[in-house]
C-alpha cells in the first residue's frame, strides 16, 4: 500500500479479492484499479490537514496560518495517489494469480510478499509524489507543475527522484500491512472470534485497522529519514536519507524518529 498518507490506515480494506460465502474470489485487473483510485484519493484528501502537520514537524516548519494553508498540496498528492494506490492494488491481485496460478488462496508469506513487491513497484510513482508536495509546500508555489520545473531547474531531471530509496522501503513494508498484515488479520477474527464470523464487514474494518497501524509504527522512521531527505533537496544537512535517519536519531532519538 505522501509525506505521508500511509502513516495512517488506509480507507481501501478490501483489495485483491472479496468475499463470498466462505469462498474468495479474486477481483478482475479492473475492479482492483476502481478500488484503489477511489480510497487512496479518499484517504488523501481527508488527511491532508494531517499529513501538513507531519511535515511541518519532521522538516521544523512553521504551521500553516489559513486552511487553504492545511491544504496546500493536496492537488498534487491526491491526484496522483489514486493511481497509485491502484496500481498496488492491481499489481498485488496480478502477482498473487501468477503466485498462485489463480486456482487456490496464497498463504500468509506469499500475501505479505507479494504485496511488498506490489509496494516496492509503486515507488516509480510515489517518490517523485512525495518530493513535489514537500517541495510545494516548502517553497510555498502555487502548483505541482511549477513546483516541478523549479526542482528539474536548480537540480536536474535526476533531482526527482531524491529519496527514491527510502521511498521503495517505505511502500515494501506499508503495503504489506494494509494488502498482506490485514486480511490475514480478518481472517484470523473471522475464524477464531465468534462476534466477526457472522460479521466479516466488522472483520474486515478492524483487520485494515490493525494492518495500517502496524505497518504506520513500522514505517514511520523510514518516512521521516526520506522527508528530512527530500526536504533538504540540495544535501546539505541530509546528503541522503539513511544519513538523515542516523542524524535524526543522534539529535533526539526514537521521540525524533516519530516526531
């Protein structure tokens, strides 16, 4: 499964299949891109206020003054996160039938893996995201599209994909948790607690819950080094983001790495 909407559970938790019965059965290429687009450009824009506010802290901002303040941005990051949530979304539901020649369930490592490889992939994508809205927001220019030809300007068509590696990290492990951690979590409550076995619709809300929480706790540090990273364009402080994550650290510990 932005600096960063995948610090909190995502609005998407059916993906790659749906139940019937006791019987899943695998959404079509295109079904799983309807299902993606629509939560991840949900989940955007109802927390851009929250992702402005992470920004500002990890890159030591001031807040914002005005709503549209809150909100600036949030063109450029939820435009494009609808695409990629769906193509994690279809990407997961194409490498889970080749893994599983599409006539059986995948098992728990083989959900998890395939949709950090699902995640991973996405990154081509969500990178470039992610450093244009911290940049607009940074630089305080009216759209995505000046944002990126002031970034292409100062420091070249490579200066894009700043914290790209970071990034791969970060979509490998949240989209595990929100395509893999989660269903295995509603199918364990499913089976074992009596309450969600007639109520796979609760199941499922609390799986994606567990899922997006796990998987924001475990990201979260990633995501800070790669903001620092991506905010300090030119290197200054942070030469990368592994650098920026070690420094961050040094300064004020975990508090810092989840600040």
């Amino acid at each position: 499964m932005m600096p960063n909407t995948r610090d909190f559970p995502p609005l998407t938790p059916f993906a790659a299949s749906v139940v019937e019965g006791k019987r899943r059965l695998p959404l079509s290429d295109t079904e799983n891109l309807m299902v993606g687009a629509f939560g991840g450009t949900l989940e955007c824009t109802v927390q851009m206020p929250l992702i402005t506010l992470k920004i500002c802290q990890q890159s030591k901002k001031p807040f914002p003054t005005s709503i549209g303040g809150w909100f600036r941005g949030v063109t450029a990051a939820a435009a494009p996160l609808g695409p990629i949530t769906a193509v994690q979304v279809a990407v997961n539901g194409a490498i889970e039938r080749a893994v599983t020649g599409g006539d059986r369930g995948p098992t728990d490592p083989e959900r998890v893996g395939v949709a950090m490889a699902a995640g991973a992939a996405s990154s081509v994508l969500y990178s470039p995201v992610d450093l244009v809205v911290i940049q607009q927001q940074k630089l305080g220019l009216d759209s995505p599209g000046a944002t990126i030809s002031a970034i292409v300007k100062e420091h070249g068509a490579a200066g894009m994909m700043r914290g790209f590696w970071s990034c791969v990290g970060r979509e490998a492990i949240y989209t595990a948790g929100y395509l893999g951690l989660a269903p295995i979590a509603k199918d364990y409550l499913t089976s074992n607690v009596e309450y969600f076995k007639s109520n796979e619709l609760a199941a499922s809300i609390v799986g994606s819950s567990i899922g997006g929480t796990v998987a924001a706790v475990l990201t979260h540090p990633v995501d800070t080094s790669k903001t620092c990273a991506q905010s300090d364009i030119a290197g200054v402080k942070y030469p990368n983001a592994r650098t920026a994550l070690g420094m961050v650290y040094r300064e004020g510990g975990i508090k810092a790495l989840y600040g």
